[in-house]
C-alpha cells in the first residue's frame, strides 16, 4: 500500500515550498550529470572515427568492433570503481569538494584523450573518465535528496536524473559539428571543468551531514558498516540487483532501439536506413526517454516509488516484444516512431527511480556510499550480461527474438523489489 501524501502539501503544488537554494543545488547537481552523460556519450559518437586512425586499419577492420567493445568494459569498470571510491569518500569529506573532484576526473582527462597516439592511451584515459563519472551520480543523487523537502524529493530526483537525456543530445550534436575531426570533440569536453568553480562557490554542506559528522566522524562512507549491518546490508545487496536490470536492460534492449529501426528499414529495402534510424533512437525514443524520468517523481508521489518501479518494469516487459515484432507486421517505420518513445517512457525512465529512490534507502552518513554501491555494483553485475549473454544472442539469433528474450531481464526486477522498502512520503533515516 503506497503512503499518503503529507497532509501539510496535499492542497499546494509540490514546488510550492522549495527555495531559491534548493533549485540552485538541483541546477548545479543536474548540470554535473549532464556532462557526465555527454563525457559517456562521447566515445560512442567518436570512436567509429577514432579506433581506425589509432589502429591504422579501415574502419570494418574487425579489430575496431574487438577494441570498441574492449574499451567499452574498461569504461563499466573504471565507472564502478569510480563509484565506489567517490561515493564513500562524498561522505566522509563531504558532497562538495567530491563533486568538484568528480567533475575535473571526467572533464580534464576526457580533454587528454584529444593527444592519444595509441590504443592502450585510450583505454587509460577512458578508465579514469569514467571514474569520475562513476562518481559524480552518487553525490549528486544524495546532496538532491538531503537538500529538498520529503514531499518534493521524489520529482527533483526524477528531474535530476532525466536530464541525463540533455547531455546525449549534447553529444549528439558535437559529433555533427566536429564530423571525422574526433580529436576536437574530446577538446569540447574540458569545457565542464568551468563548472567546478561555480560548485564550490554555491554549494554548502546539508545540515544533516555536517550533523552525522560531528556524531559519527569514525563511520561515514563505511563499506564495513554498509555491508555488515544487518539492516544497511539487504537493502545494499537488494538495491544493486534492482540497479543491474535497469543497466542491463539499458545496453541489451533499450539503445537495441536503433538496431531494431535500422533492421526494420534495411528489410523494407530503405537506402537511409542508416539515417532515418539513428534518427528513430537518437531524438525519437531518447525523447520518450526523457519524458519517462520526468513521470517517474509524480506518479511515486501517487504510487510509491516501489509501485512506480513495478509498473515501469512491468511496462517495459510488454513493449519490448511489440517494439521488436508488431512494426515488421504491420505498419512498418512510421509505426515504429510510435512506438519507440512509449518503449522509452518506461525502459529508460525506470532509471529516474534509482536517483530518487537509492539515497532514501540509508543514513545520512552512508548516503552517497549506499547510492553509490548500487547504483555502480549494478554496473559490475551487468558487464557479463552485456558482454557475454546479449552478444551472443545478437550474434545468433534474430534481433528481434534476442532483444525479446533480453526483455525478460524487466520481470525480475520485481522479484528484487519485493525485498526492498517503501520510503515514499517518510523522513530520510538517521
């Protein structure tokens, strides 16, 4: 049974009561993830161009798709060791000066990638950019949480997260205005280092921390803590499987979205398959995407963030199979384009949950480092999904069955849920 709205907020808006200074922090922590997402994105958009010049090979080489996805599990991991060691340090330092950290990580070392002359260069490089993106999520992700009202904390999670979806258009958009020229687009990513100097000078410390630090200095960010008390360590354990669907899901069936377009036109015989499908996942879906992380915040306000979470993985199970088949039956790309942002809405938007839900999950003291050890130990635990079981079924069977089959992954999220609390509506714990 989801909680009831706090009486005091049942007949105004939920932004009625936020200040000046909570929206600033929302701003601040939304634009660091921002250029988290488009630091991520950014290999992704280059490294066609990239790998066949550091490699000396034409760009079907072979060796570029086993360096691409090489590259690609050097960055899972760099990201969740990021995670862990950022979040836990988040609370013992503080969200401040962790969150600038964080931000240099990613933006100073992505700029060096500009100056890579080989491969293992790269692979360095990527390793520490995702460390600091790894990073930036879970103090973010708990300095929203501490700062706004319960009543509001739902939605500027969803918020915070959502815009994640600005940081791929970013991305999206450098790759058009530096083409083949991928050296100056890993220029463009020193710019978020600018941002640091705006956190440090408008962010303070939540109260509730500098609280938990003068009470229990011995024992923030500690993963002995986290994982030996009997009460942190469930929802640790738990909320890192529900985090590994959601991750899994993401690189094995929701950006397969523009595999199934571009599968789709090539067999009606479409010459701008290539095109019309980055189009269908890139701006199409990606926008449903967005709209999902935004829902997610009202409707736990209604539901419970359990609830919201079991509808949208629920959701997602049943468009997957319509996205994959209903399209080459009957109605072709124009119905695809309908149906990819409902398949967006709820695939992807499950992903606004885990920045509104995972800091509400544990003390002030182990805040970032709980957020951060699900969200990241999620990462880890998806790896072998993405590289192992989601290759080979792509490799094997027919698209359409594998992103199916893969979609499965979305009901057993709901078995995880099933041992994880409801924290909609109630006061963060102590």
């Amino acid at each position: 049974m989801s909680p009831a709205a706090p009486a005091e907020s049942a007949d105004r808006p939920w932004y009625a009561g936020v200040t000046r200074y909570q929206w600033l922090v929302l701003t601040v922590a939304s634009l660091g993830w921002v250029f988290d997402a488009f630091e991520g994105q950014l290999y992704n958009i280059t490294r066609g161009d990239m790998l066949p010049d550091l490699l000396g090979v034409p760009g079907d080489d072979p060796l570029v798709r086993i360096w691409g996805e090489r590259f690609l599990g050097i960055f899972l991991i760099g990201g969740t060791l990021g995670g862990w060691i950022f979040s836990s340090l988040a609370d013992r330092w503080g969200r401040n000066p962790v969150m600038a950290l964080t931000i240099l990580f990613y933006s100073v070392f992505s700029g060096l990638t500009a100056l890579a002359t080989e491969t293992w260069h790269v692979g360095a490089l990527r390793f520490l950019v995702a460390m600091g993106v790894g990073g930036e999520w879970a103090v973010g992700a708990a300095l929203v949480s501490e700062v706004f009202p319960r009543e509001a904390r739902e939605r500027a999670g969803g918020i915070f997260h959502a815009t994640s979806v600005g940081g791929l258009w970013l991305a999206a958009a450098a790759g058009l205005v530096v083409g083949t020229q991928w050296r100056s687009a890993y220029l463009l990513g020193v710019l978020p280092a600018i941002l640091v100097l705006w956190v440090r000078l408008s962010i303070r410390e939540p109260d509730a921390w500098k609280q938990a630090r003068a009470e229990r200095a011995d024992r923030l960010g500690s993963f002995r803590e986290l994982l030996g008390d009997p009460v942190w360590r469930p929802r640790a354990v738990w909320g890192a499987l529900l985090a590994m669907v959601g991750l899994a899901t993401f690189w094995g069936v929701v950006v397969a979205g523009q595999d199934i377009a571009a599968d789709l036109l090539r067999r009606a015989g479409d010459p701008e398959w290539a095109t019309k499908s980055k189009i269908a996942f890139g701006f199409v879906q990606t926008a449903g995407a967005g709209c999902g992380m935004l829902a997610f915040g009202p409707i736990a306000a209604r539901l419970g963030s359990r609830g919201t979470f079991a509808l949208m993985h629920v959701a997602a199970s049943i468009m997957t199979p319509l996205v994959c088949w209903v399209p080459s039956a009957w109605g072709g790309y124009p119905l695809l384009l309908v149906l990819l942002p409902l398949f967006g809405f709820f695939a992807q938007g499950i992903h606004a949950g885990y920045a509104a839900y995972f800091p509400t999950l544990f003390p002030t003291h182990l805040r970032a480092t709980g957020s951060g050890f699900c969200f990241n130990t999620g990462r880890m635990l998806a790896a072998p999904v993405l590289i192992w079981l989601s290759a080979w079924m792509k490799a094997t069977l027919d698209l359409r069955l594998a992103v199916t089959c893969l979609g499965g992954f979305f009901l057993a999220g709901l078995l995880f849920l099933a041992f994880l609390p409801e924290t909609q509506g109630r006061e963060l714990p102590d």
